[in-house]
C-alpha cells in the first residue's frame, strides 16, 4: 500500500488461461484440502482482512483486502508453497490488480468475458460457490461482501443487456440447440449414440442436460456401450442391430470410427416410411462420415455434419464477439458504481512491484 | 386486454351502432350460424396456410443450414407439423358442421341457394378431408402437405365470389315453422 496510513486495499492475484498453459493450471488447480489449508494460513496472515478465493479449470484468483502490500505478497507466497510453484514462475503468469481495476475484472470474469468459452454460463455459478464458500469460512467481510453481490447483480445485467450468451459455442452445445429447432421440447426424443467415444459422451451429456427423453447407445464393441449406457443411465444396443431399429429414434448421433459410411440411403429411407410424420435428425460427428451424403435429400431427414456445427458455432461465437465492446462498457459503469460504494472503506492502492 | 377495454367502449356508446343494420340473412339466425361457422372456417384455413408457409420456411433453413437471422424466430419443425395438423382437424370439422347446418335449410327450399355456390364450397371442403385423410394414413406430409393446404387457402379465397345467394334470403315472415 502506497503508505501505512492509507485505506485498506482491495485486490485481485491469481492466473487463468489467457496467461497460463494447461500444464502450469494444473498445478495450480486447489483441492478442497489445498483450499481449506490456503485459508487456514491466510487466517494467520497479519495485515490480510478479507479472503476470497475463485479457483475452477481455467483460472485461480484470490481476491481480498489487505492493510498492505506486504500481506498480499505473503499470501502469494502461501499460494505458491501450497501450489509447490516457484514463486518466480508465478510472477511470470500472475495478474495482480487492485481499486476499481479488481472489481472491474471480477464483473467482467463472473459475466463470462474472462471465460475460454465467450459467455459461457457456467463460471457465473462457480464464482457464486467460491463466494459461499468464503461465506460460510468468515472470511469475507464489509468489502468483499458489497464487491461480490454486486458484481453478481451486474454480471446479470451484462449478461441480459447484451448477447454475449446467445447462440451456442461447443459442437456439443449446438448439436443440442439444433434438435430443439427440428423437435422443440426434447423430453420425448429418443436420442442414440452410435460409437460410444469422446465426443460422443460430450453431446450425450449435452443431451442429457436438455432433458432428452431416452438415451441408448450403441457400439462395435459391446462393453464399451454397456460401460457409457451406464454412466448415462441409457440403454446399450448391439451395433448389429442399429439398421433394423433406426425408425425406433429421433436423433443418432454418429462417431464411430469406421472407415466407411454406416448409415445408408436406403436404411434411412426405410426408417423414414415406418415414421412418415416425424423427421430422423443425424448428428454425424465422424471422419470420415458415417452417414452416406445422399441421406440428406431425403425430405425428412436432416443431417449434420461436424463442419456444419463447426460452422455454426464459429458464427455464434463471431456474434458473441461483436458484443464485446458493448459489454465492456457496461462492466465498466458497473464496476465504477460499485467502486464509489467502497472506496470509502479500501481506497488503498498497491504501489507497482 | 385492449381488445376488451375497446370493445367495452364501443358498446357503451350506443351512438356508434348502425341505425338501420342491413339484415343480409334475412334474420334466419340459422343462416346466420351456417355462415359466421363458414367464415370461422376459413380464418382457421387461413391460420393453416400461414403455419404451412413458416413450415416450409423453417424445412428451408435446416436443409439449407441457414438457422440465424429471421429464421432464428421461427418454430421447431415438429411443432409447426402438430400446429398445422390440429388447424386442419379444426378446419375441417368447422366447415362440414357449417355445411350441414346450410345443407338443412337447403334442403326445406333448393332454388333459394346457388348451386355453383353449394358445388365450390363442398369441393373445398372435400380437397380439405381429403388432405386430412391422406395426413392421418401417413401419405401427404411434410413440404407436400403444406403446398396443398396453401394452394388450397387460395383457391377457397377466389372462389368467395361465387359464394352468393341466388336470391335474398327469405326474412323471417316466410321462414317454415319448424326451423331446424
């Protein structure tokens, strides 16, 4: 702090994935136990007021307020002995800020600006946690307690005023918002998984969130599907069997590692005269395809592929992007408004180190 | 709820009611159920051609993959297909209800009624069940049935202007005793 007699300082140190690799984040990463050891030696701490600590994936920030410099750096000291980083490595990735630059990011990160994934919804429930959190320690007080309900209220309005979050990002996402354009309401869709990989997991969790009525999955290999059906609740179909059961589902979502097409004209032809009043949507996640190109001139059949979503989702994010600055602005008034409430009780600034 | 606060308005001022109201059905009020169950009829045709043509809109936008923009505002597909469906069942119903409420007072004085009139007005209804039929057994769906239920939203359009009495309809001084 610029001199001993000054007001306490509001701050923010922590590093997220715009400066850090995903090598140096997983070490930086807390536990639970790492987490109660932080603020069971930030307790200790003298000059150190308030603690609050945002940590997920992508970004571990501590933002409190401290009588003085010196108490910020004893907590990043703590930080990195409980990380087992050197000290000098953090300082290479670190981002410190302080005033109203802290709320401002604060806003900015629960609003989904700071995040990997423009607007993405998630981080504003994981700040939320991480303030609890501190809640129920005690470890918040007077500023942070302002400082972090309001900056919810603001990332809320950010999040309203602009469209930051609108249009999906992740192939998996917009796979999902694609059904509900072809189904609407998804609770009595029939979603099948055929191939039981990566993706294939990713969009079945998709599915899932959006309340998809039934899952199955289906496999080359047998115990792979049972092991995902299990996971997912769903029901495992022997891949044999997929030709014949096709009219059976509303959506496939294709990954498989075949070399070849495994859906055909022909078998989505029959499927569709067995279910002339409802459309087969095909999610064709693999490479190469496993549904035969012509399966889209059927009339009641729509099909997907991964550069269709790929496609999608870039445009949706470009849109994202174009909102930006507009949201930018309305963190900044927001972060100024929350500023002048608590200046009068930290308006200490840290001197450069 | 500005629909009701304007119709309270306008029937409390009695200033604003025509003062001699042109009794076009003669003030049969069985006519005048046939014809405003008609007319109900075509605004619900009416309804379903719109609902084809967002139909079609929306299959445009997933077979071209154009979701944004306008077509971010339409309607999933199945839901347009249910939509169009029960404007069809409700349609049809209406219209061959108003046919035979007609069909009854025609039958009581045959020369009062345009044959051209009873002819065009029975054929839509026909092309209508027919279409019903053909979407219930599975075999006109989709685009397909969407086309035919614009194209037939415009033929009952043109063909308003032959649906006219032969001769006024009679008041209700020669309506028989016993209407039905």
């Amino acid at each position: 702090v610029s001199s001993p007699d000054v007001s306490p300082v509001l701050f923010v140190v922590g590093a997220s994935h715009q400066t850090t690799p995903i090598e140096l984040r997983e070490r930086l990463a807390l536990t639970p136990e790492k987490l109660a050891q932080l603020h069971d030696a930030a307790s200790r701490l003298a000059g150190l007021r308030e603690l609050a600590v945002v940590s997920t994936c992508n970004r571990v920030e501590l933002y409190g307020v401290a009588t003085d410099a010196n108490a910020v750096a004893a907590l990043e000291q703590e930080f990195c002995r409980l990380s087992g980083l050197d000290p000098a490595t953090f300082a290479t990735i670190r981002r410190l800020a302080d005033g109203s630059d802290a709320i401002r990011h604060l806003v900015a990160v629960a609003s989904g600006l700071e995040s990997q994934m423009l607007g993405e919804n998630e981080i504003f429930g994981q700040v939320k946690s991480a303030y609890e959190g501190a809640q129920q320690r005690r470890s918040v007080g007077p500023v942070l307690n302002r400082v972090f309900q309001k900056a919810f209220q603001s990332a809320k309005h950010v999040r309203t005023q602009t469209a930051i979050t609108v249009g999906q990002v992740s192939v998996a996402n917009v796979a999902v918002e694609l059904a509900g354009t072809i189904f609407g309401d998804l609770s009595a869709t029939r979603v099948m998984l055929l191939g039981a990989g990566d993706i294939s997991e990713k969009t079945a969790r998709a599915f899932q969130s959006r309340g998809a009525g039934s899952l199955t999955v289906a496999s080359r290999t047998l115990a792979r599907a049972l092991e995902l059906a299990t996971e997912f609740g769903a029901v495992a179909l022997p891949f044999e069997q997929v030709g014949q059961r096709l009219h059976e589902f509303d959506i496939l979502v294709c990954s498989t590692a075949a070399p070849h097409a495994v859906i055909t004209h022909g078998a989505v032809a029959t499927a569709l005269r067995r279910r002339p009043a409802h459309p087969l949507f095909f999610i064709d996640l693999a490479l190469p395809r496993d549904v035969e190109p012509d399966v889209a001139t059927l009339e009641n059949a729509f099909v997907y592929n991964l550069d269709d979503l790929a496609r999608i989702a870039e445009r949706n994010r470009a849109a994202r992007e174009a909102e930006v600055a507009r949201a930018l602005v309305l963190v900044g008034e927001r972060a100024d408004s929350i500023w002048r409430q608590v200046a009068p009780q930290a308006s200490g600034r840290l001197e450069p180190r | 709820m500005l629909s009701a606060a304007l119709t309270l308005l306008s029937l409390s001022v009695p200033a604003w009611d025509a003062e001699h109201r042109i009794n076009v059905f003669g003030g049969n009020a069985w006519i005048e159920f046939h014809a405003a169950l008609a007319l109900f009829s075509y605004g619900v045709f009416g309804l379903l051609s719109l609902t084809s043509i967002l139909f079609l809109l929306r299959h445009f936008s997933l077979k071209n993959k154009r979701l944004d923009g306008t077509f971010a505002f339409l309607p999933s597909i199945v839901d347009l297909d249910l939509i169009g469906h029960r404007l069809l069942i409700t349609g049809v119903v209406l219209l061959a209800t108003s046919l035979l409420v007609g069909a009854s007072w025609w039958m009581r004085d045959p020369g009062g009624v345009n044959p051209v009139k009873i002819a065009v007005t029975a054929s839509i209804w026909l092309a209508y069940a027919v279409a019903l039929t053909l979407r219930l057994r599975g075999r006109l769906q989709g685009k397909r049935l969407a086309k035919v239920c614009i194209v037939l939203f415009a033929v009952a359009l043109l063909s308003l202007s032959l649906i006219t009495p032969r001769r006024p309809v009679p008041g209700p001084a020669s309506v028989p005793s016993h209407q039905p």
